[in-house]
C-alpha cells in the first residue's frame, strides 16, 4: 500500500491518474452522446432512451457515484499538478508560449477543465436535478433549446469540451509512456477527430431542436 502511495504521490504518478480518469470520461462522452443523438428519431425515442437508463436503478446509482469519483480523481489531481507547476515556476520565463509545440488545448487545459466544471454543474441543475412530474425530459430539453441564450451556453461549452478533450486524448496516452513518432501523430489525429465529434455532435442538438420544434 505504502509503494502505491509513494508513486501516485509523485507527478508521474498523479500524471497517471490524470490520464485514466481522462480516458474514462472520454468513453462517457461518447456514450452520452450515442444516446442523445437518439433525438434525432424523435421525442418518443430520447424519452424511451432516458426511461431505460432510469430503469437501471442501482446499476445507475453506482454509476453515477463511480463518475463522481472520477470527476474528484481527475480535478483534485489537476489543481495539484496545477499549483505545482505554478510553485516550481514562481517567476515565469518571458517565452513564446507557443513554442515547443504547444497548442491552444494544452495551453488552456486548467482553464478549459474549469469551465468545463462549470457547466456540467448548470447542466444538472437543468436536467437532472429538476423537477419532471407532469413532463417529459424531451419537452424539458425542447423548452430549454427554444432560448437563443441557452443555445449560444450549451453551444460555446461543448466547444469548449473539444478544445480540452483534443489535448487530453493524447496526453493520456503520453502519460502512458506511449509518446512514439509513428504513433503520436495517429494518436493525436483521432484525438482531434473525437475532439470534432464531440463539438459537432453535442453542438448540433441545440441548433436542431430550435429549428424543428
């Protein structure tokens, strides 16, 4: 026990759980999305897809309390490795911050995973928190989606997510040691194309159901 203290007490380690926990998300992204794209069928489809998943029950409320776990994990370890960084570096150096390869997902990862955080706990409140007795999730959704504000909101976050998760797919990756130049490029390009899909997939909901509601 002390040994895997000592190493996920190290940068290596904490990058580590970074790059899992990251991972994770990125699978509940893409499932997340899968069933909300069922919107696309029609209202009587989202609402069967969110009945099913409320049937799960336990198995729902497990999960839910695993992805709360993560979502502790990976932003507790990101303020460390943050301030860490700010502590190693008290006076930054006057560089270019683009060189060396950065990019703006990697430049802006803390700040994008804040507004990140952000958003996920306004998208609960409108959601899932919220009281559904004489409605359904797809006419609360519908409501919601007919504001031009809430359009722009949910819009300008999921872009948001794309910029975060273009850098995080492939730093995972490096942080598990595989950083190859035969791979990283492959590497990177699907997280860019996952970073795209998550942008145009979410985004387009919004756009969707103000113009056919």
């Amino acid at each position: 026990m002390n040994g895997w203290k000592a190493k996920f007490s190290t940068s290596v380690g904490k990058k580590l759980m970074m790059a899992v926990t990251g991972l994770c998300f990125c699978g509940f992204l893409a499932g997340h999305l899968l069933g909300n794209l069922t919107i696309y069928g029609s209202g009587e489809l989202f609402n069967s897809y969110a009945e099913h998943v409320q049937a799960l029950g336990v198995i729902l409320r497990v999960i839910e309390a695993g992805l709360i776990c993560l979502a502790l994990v990976h932003i507790g370890t990101g303020l460390l490795l943050y301030f860490q960084n700010l502590m190693a570096r008290p006076v930054r150096y006057q560089v270019d911050k683009r060189a060396g390869g950065r990019t703006l997902g990697s430049a802006t990862m803390p700040y994008t995973g804040f507004l990140l955080l952000c958003f996920v706990l306004f998208h609960l409140l409108q959601f899932t928190f919220v009281d559904k007795t004489g409605t359904s999730i797809y006419e609360i959704v519908s409501t919601a989606f007919q504001s031009p504000f809430y359009i722009a909101l949910y819009v300008a976050a999921v872009v948001i997510a794309g910029v975060h998760v273009s850098h995080g797919f492939w730093s995972a990756f490096q942080s598990f040691g595989l950083n190859h130049p035969k791979y990283t490029p492959l590497i990177k390009g699907a997280g860019l194309i996952l970073a795209i899909v998550v942008a145009i997939g979410f985004g387009s909901l919004p756009l969707y159901m103000s113009l056919t509601v």
